[in-house]
C-alpha cells in the first residue's frame, strides 16, 4: 500500500466529483494503519492540495503547453499537484523521492507517455524553479494562496488588501486540534494527566476552561479516551457559542438546526443531563450520527427529531432557550474543510432569506424572558450583524444581551460573539444572544 497513491486517488474523488474528503480520509487513514503505516502525510498531502491546487495549477501551466494542458485530464493534473506540493511545501521529502513516486504512480495507473509527461515537467521545474505571480493585487491573492477570485473580491468588499491577504493565509495552515472536556465523563486534570503518561501534552485554551489544545494530533485521535467519551474534537468559536448561550440545569432548549450534534452534545454536558433538548435535523444521516455522538459522551437528556425546522411543532412559546446554527456561506471554516471554497458558490441573498426564516420561526418558539441564540460559521456582515440588527428592528419585544458579559470581551464585538480567524487562531464565527421581554412591551 502507497501513502501517494492513496492521496492521489482522494485529490482526484474530491477535484472531480466535489466530494468532502473527511470521510474518505477516515478509509484510507484505517487501511493504512491496519497495514501499519502512518496516515499523517496522507492528511497533510490531501489537505494541502486541496487547499492549494488554484496556485498549483498556475505554476504548473508555466512549465508546459498551457494552451495543452488547459485540457488535460484532472487525474493527470492531480499528480503534478501532487508532486509539486511535495516539492513547494514538504522540505523534508527529497525532491528525487519526490518526483520518482509521482511518475511511478503516473507509470502504474497510465502508461510510459504520461509518464514521462509527469517527469519531464517536474525536471522543467527543478531546473528553473523560478515563477511571477499576477500584479493585480486581487488576482495575485487569488492565485498565491488559492483561493476563487470571486471569493477574495467579495472579501475586498468588506476589509482592506492586507485584512483579506492575512485572512488567506491562515485559511490555508494546518488546522490546531481542540479538544473539548467531556465533564460528564471525566475532568480536565484527570485527562492532562492521562495523556501526560502518554507522552503527550495538552495546553490549557485562554478562551474556555473547558477546552484543550494538542499538536499531538493522529496519537490523541486514536486514543480510546475519545471512544469512551472523554473528550471530543470541536473548535473554540462552536464551544464560545455554547457556552454564550449559557445553558442552565433544568433548562427546556430547543436545538432547531442540530446538525450532527456538537454543539448539542456541550449543551447536554453542561446541563449535566438534566431538564431537556430537543434536536431538529431534517437530514436522517445527521441524526443517525447525532445519537452516536450522544451515546459517546454519556448524554441522556436529548430527544432526537427527524424534521425540517420550519414544519416543527406545535409551534408554541414554551423554551427557556432556543438556538438556530443557521446553514450560512461558510466563510469561517475555509481551514478546516478546504474543499468549501471549490464548491459551487452558493446563492447568498437566498441564504439570507433562508436565515431570516429561520430567526422568525425560532422566535415563535421562545417563552416570555427566554432566550434566542443566532449562531453561524461565516465572517460575512450580511448574514451575521446586518441580518441581527434588522431583526431587533422589526422585533422590539427582543433585546440583544452584550455577549461580553458572558464570555471573555476579547472575542466580542459591538455585544455579539465574533470570532477572528487570523486573530484568534479559531474559526470564524458569529453569535447574537436576545432576550424575549416578559415586561409585556411590544
């Protein structure tokens, strides 16, 4: 079993077909362990070029035919991607071991001619690997760090050339692993000093007591603590969001768009089992993996619905708490899940539609003095500040809490949750938490 040949073959699943590598990831990183091989390079080759191939396709063109190989097959474009990514960004792979297991791979999978098409480009490369990016500065950000045009215009929109390059940049690093504490299953001393006879240190996060960091990652993920439920993987903006919404023992919380369950999962943790959930996902496989996740960390206070949001009821007034993590453009998590800036742009004024919905039909849920929790992943203004404030506008009996009277200040903005990418080293992320008045006004 190849490492490369593996990558190579999710890079074409994912380029080709608009696959989400996670999944395929997990196969391959399984098959590869049972073969006793590592799967660390296999995650950092196929995320890398995932990430990066709009910069790898541009300096490749310069070292062929591109009027040719503006047309040559994407299985064959993914293993010069491969190669060149190895060669650009991996200084501890040789450049001969490099290019020799890309045109093996080329010779096994194709012929002698592709080939040696594979070769003679990589050489063209090594004997002058010099290359100009374009001036225009959009469109060199776009090609030097990866990502569409049409997204960095649309980030230009919004912050300066320096903001949106800075912002680029930490999209395309590799993703710090966070690892929540399951209290219902364990502590945050008793699982330090459980990796610490490991060998593994786990650093305390300035931005939850509940959260750890690692760079220790394939170790800590194929611990047996994460199946027994001591821990789980979520970034700090989802735990911030939760902990915003401040969950209380013997809370009634409506969950209307629970996804796969992360951050209902917290809520249950924090309610240590008590009161209620209920979770609303109208995709039946999210469920699914929802209540596998509950069962993992020892959650026993969540009732699971198979519904669309905007059809469940009785719609009536009846929740302490009610929170909607809004479906959104994204913009947030372009680290974590790289194929999300290659995917057919989504149509954001039908997002911000979709999102208005969603407020409105969770309001109507919310009892007098309770509270509404809008969350999204998206650095977007339109769909996260500007979407609150018409919403405030339009429904006096809601007032915003200050989200910096509940979590720490440096990750608020103008009184909502607002996470910085870049600043934080986090995803970016957005909460507004509003208080349904019990004082009768209208």
């Amino acid at each position: 079993m190849n490492v490369r040949q593996e990558a190579w073959s999710i890079i074409v699943k994912v380029l080709k077909n608009n696959m989400f590598s996670d999944k395929l990831l997990t196969q391959s990183a399984k098959k590869l362990k049972e073969n006793d091989l590592n799967s660390e390079l296999l995650y950092f080759l196929v995320r890398g070029v995932i990430k990066k191939h709009l910069q790898l396709d541009y300096i490749i063109s310069q070292y062929t035919d591109k009027e040719k190989y503006k047309n040559t097959d994407i299985k064959i474009k993914s293993l010069l991607y491969l190669a060149f990514y190895q060669l650009l960004y991996c200084k501890s792979i040789p450049e001969h071991a490099a290019v020799n297991e890309t045109v093996e791979i080329a010779r096994k999978n194709f012929n002698e001619q592709i080939a040696g098409f594979v070769n003679a480009v990589l050489r063209e490369y090594l004997r002058n690997p010099e290359y100009k990016y374009p001036e225009e500065e959009a469109e060199r950000i776009s090609i030097e760090h990866s990502f569409p045009l049409e997204i960095v215009q649309k980030l230009l929109l919004y912050w300066d050339i320096e903001y949106v390059e800075y912002l680029c940049m930490y999209f395309n690093e590799p993703p710090k692993l966070y690892m929540r504490v399951n209290s219902l299953a364990t502590s945050k001393d008793k699982l330090i000093n459980y990796f610490q006879k490991k060998g593994v240190k786990l650093m305390e996060s300035n931005a939850s007591k509940n959260v750890m960091i690692s760079e220790d990652a394939n170790i800590v993920l194929n611990d047996v603590a994460f199946d027994e439920g001591y821990f789980t993987i979520q970034d700090i903006s989802a735990v911030l969001t939760i902990e915003l919404l401040d969950p209380q023992e013997d809370d009634s919380i409506l969950d209307l768009f629970a996804g796969r369950g992360g951050k209902t999962s917290y809520i249950a943790e924090l309610m240590q089992n008590t009161g209620e959930i209920i979770a609303v996902d109208k995709i039946p496989h999210k469920i699914k993996e929802m209540k596998q996740t509950l069962a993992r960390v020892l959650a026993t206070n969540v009732l699971l619905e198979v519904n669309d949001a905007f059809k469940f009821g009785p719609v009536a007034p009846i929740y302490d708490k009610v929170i909607i993590d809004v479906p959104c453009s994204g913009w947030g998590v372009f680290q974590k899940k790289p194929e999300l800036r290659w995917q057919e742009r989504q149509d954001i004024p039908e997002l911000i539609k979709l999102q208005e919905k969603a407020l409105y039909t969770a309001s109507s849920f919310v009892k007098p003095g309770g509270i509404l929790l809008y969350s999204t992943c998206t650095i977007n203004p339109e769909e996260n500040e500007v979407q609150i404030n018409k919403f405030l506008r339009e429904n006096p009996e809601y007032e915003l809490i200050p989200a910096e009277t509940v979590i720490p200040k440096e990750y608020t903005e103008n009184g909502f949750l607002k996470t910085v990418p870049h600043k934080h080293n986090m995803d970016g992320a957005f909460a507004a938490k509003m208080r349904k008045r019990d004082d009768g006004r209208n």
